[in-house]
C-alpha cells in the first residue's frame, strides 16, 4: 500500500527540478534588473548637480523605471509560475491520498488488510507527504538563495589573488625598482577584437623618470593596471628586476607600489573617504606616524592649504595639528578638485614606495602647484631606488 500511495512521487520530485531551473533564470533575470536601476540611482545621486544643470531628470527616470518595469514583469512572471507549480504540488499530494483511500477500501474489501493496518499506513505515508507539501512555498526561497549565494562563492572560491597576513611578509618582498614590459600585447575582456597595446616594450631603472605621453585611449592608463596586475597581457611579459610579474606575491607587491589615478571629467575617480584629511592620508599606510604624514604632505604640496581650513576636527589624540582632523565629506566634498588631488598624491607618498604610478594625477592644479609638486617628487627620488611613473596629459 505504501508504494502504491508513494507511486506519485516521482511527480512531485520532477516538478522540484523544473520550478527550480525556471525560479533560478527567472530570479537571476530579476537581480540584474534590480542592479541595473540601483547602479543609475547610484550614478545619479553622485552627479545629481549634473543631472539638474543638463535637465536630465525625465532622461534618468526613464532609465531606472525601464530597468524596474523589466524587474517587476519577471516578479510577475515568477510569481504566476510559482503559483501553477505549488497547485500542482498540492493537486498530487491531495491525489495521494484520494488513491490511499481507494486502495486501502480495495485491500480491506479482499481481506488482505484490516482498517487498522490502512489507517496506521495512511496517517504514517500522509504525515511524511504534507511535510513534503509544507517545503513546497519554500523552494522559491531556497532557488534564490542559491542564486545570491553563488556570486558570493565565486569570489570567495577565487584563487586569482595571494594575500597576506602580517607586515613581516610585506617587508619580504625584494623588488629593487626596475620594471620592463617586454613585447607587450593587451586588449581588454569586454572587447578582445580591440588591441590596446600592440607590441609595448619599454624599460625604467631606479631613480629614472618615465613619462607615457599620448592621446586619449592609447593605453596609458592601460599600463598602470597592468603594473598593478589588475588585468594580464595578451601576450609578452612584464618584469620586476628581470623577474616575471606573477613569481611576486600580488598584495606584498602592491603594498611597495604607490598609485595615484586619473580624474575623468564627469566622475570624481580621486575618492577620499568620508573621514579626516589625517585619516584619508593614513590609508595608504596604516602604521606611518604623524611624521611620515606630514612629510608625504609636505612633498604633494598640501600643508599650506590643510593649515588653512576652519577650524573642524573630531580628535585631539593622534593629531597635534587639529587641522589635519578636518573632515573631507562625502567623496572630499568638502574639498575642491586640486585638494583632493594633493591628498591622494599624499597617500600614495606616505608609503614610501619604490614605483610610484601618477595617472594624471596633476590634471586639477593650477601651474603653480603642479611645477611645486613635480619638484618634490623629482627631489623625493633622489639617492633612493624610488621609482615613478607618470602619465602626462598631451
């Protein structure tokens, strides 16, 4: 009698599998709408004075509604079919016990089962399959916790990094400053068919300034990433000290590197935290005394301005100027676009670091203080295997 009542299993397992293909593409298809609008909220409350001054609200609405109108067509979708799913379920576990009635009267009719024996199989088959049943409204949940998981195990599964534990292991990486791109070819993922660099080699020693000068999208900006390894070359190879890029530990190596990046002209990229100037310029090394601050500062030419903000500090511990504990606000709000340049070029110099990459980075000063901060980094790599280069605006 048991594998009779159970006999509609397999339907009920059959239906599980497909729902939970369909639930899995269908929530997946909802997430990267919902990401989609919440990445142009994003965008918008960042520039929301550019969005104003260019009468672009309408334009930025229809944007987030199309993407939220695609979300919640799949939500419908999904919701339909979940529905269909589930009352089927329920149809075939209510059909079970139509069929434990009929065969357990079948078995009792030929005597080969008394009534207490079907009553004892069916409460016991019935208590199983409602807590079957009762897991039904829930496979919607499990499909997209599984969806949201995997992108989270993906990155946690990745082995593309090394990472480091403790100082010590950054103090053990041996790079000398020379650096050698060696018939380097590179194009982007997102566009393999364009070539980027065709064929680069170059190479700089300790103490050498290295300009890459050139129009826009020709690959200056590609070879800071590369030296940082946030993408591989197509083909060549790039040496630290006459030694392979990857034979070196990824974070150590980026630990002796300094970087300041490019600032396009819409999206502030130099991002400062919403914090202090004290705390904004210790990022980049988080054990450096008032000392190494004030020194790298004093090289990005940003002392005279950071001693004259009003008075606005948090803290008196650390800091026994209460200048440097002015907050910076939200993205260095509070700062124009050279200030904010001056810090990040402060941050990259408190480190001390042997190659020292300048995306730009002076693009927002005046003359003035770009010739001043041109002499400070020249005069900081002098009688050291400090090393930096800089990608200089046409």
């Amino acid at each position: 009698m048991t594998l009779v009542i159970l006999s509609l299993a397999p339907l009920i397992w059959l239906i599980s599998i497909i729902s939970s293909k369909i639930f899995r593409k269908l929530f997946v298809q909802e997430l990267r709408a919902y990401e989609r609008a919440g990445t142009i909220a994003e965008e918008v409350f960042s520039n929301v004075r550019l969005v104003f001054a260019f009468n672009g609200t309408e334009h930025e609405q229809a944007r987030y509604e199309k993407h939220i109108d695609t979300a919640r067509k799949q939500g419908i979708k999904k919701g339909a079919i979940a529905g269909i799913i589930i009352g089927s379920m329920y149809f075939i576990l209510f059909g079970s016990h139509a069929l434990a009635f009929w065969y357990g009267n079948h078995l009792i009719k030929n005597e080969d089962y008394d009534i207490a024996n079907v009553i004892f199989v069916f409460f016991a088959v019935l208590v199983g399959i409602f807590a079957l049943g009762q897991s039904a409204p829930y496979r919607e949940s499990i499909n997209q916790a599984k969806v949201a998981a995997a992108s989270v195990w993906d990155i946690l599964s990745s082995d593309e990094e090394n990472t480091w534990t403790s100082d010590e292991e950054i103090s053990n990486v041996n790079f000398l400053g020379k650096v050698k791109f060696d018939n380097v070819f590179f194009s982007y993922p997102s566009r393999s068919d364009v070539p980027v660099l065709n064929g680069l080699s170059f190479e700089a020693t300790p103490g050498q300034t290295l300009a890459l000068v050139g129009t826009s999208g020709c690959g200056k900006s590609t070879c800071m990433h590369l030296l940082q390894q946030f993408y591989k070359p197509t083909s060549g190879q790039i040496l630290f000290d006459d030694q392979p890029i990857e034979h070196f530990d990824l974070q150590q190596l980026r630990h002796k590197i300094g970087v300041v990046n490019q600032e396009p002209v819409i999206i502030n990229a130099q991002v400062l935290f919403s914090t202090t100037i004290l705390k904004n310029i210790q990022y980049g090394q988080s054990n450096a005394t008032f000392a190494d601050i004030q020194e790298a500062v004093i090289a990005a030419n940003a002392h005279n301005f950071i001693m004259s903000l009003p008075e606005n500090c948090i803290s008196h511990v650390f800091c026994p100027f209460q200048k440097y504990d002015t907050i910076v606000g939200e993205r260095g709000a509070q700062l124009s676009g050279g200030e904010r340049q001056r810090i990040a070029i402060a941050r990259a110099l408190v480190r001390k670091p042997i190659l020292l990459l300048l995306d730009e980075a002076s693009s927002a000063l005046d003359n003035q203080s770009e010739q001043t901060v041109q002499q400070a980094l020249e005069n900081a790599s002098k009688g050291s295997v400090f090393f930096y280069s800089c990608s200089c605006q046409i």
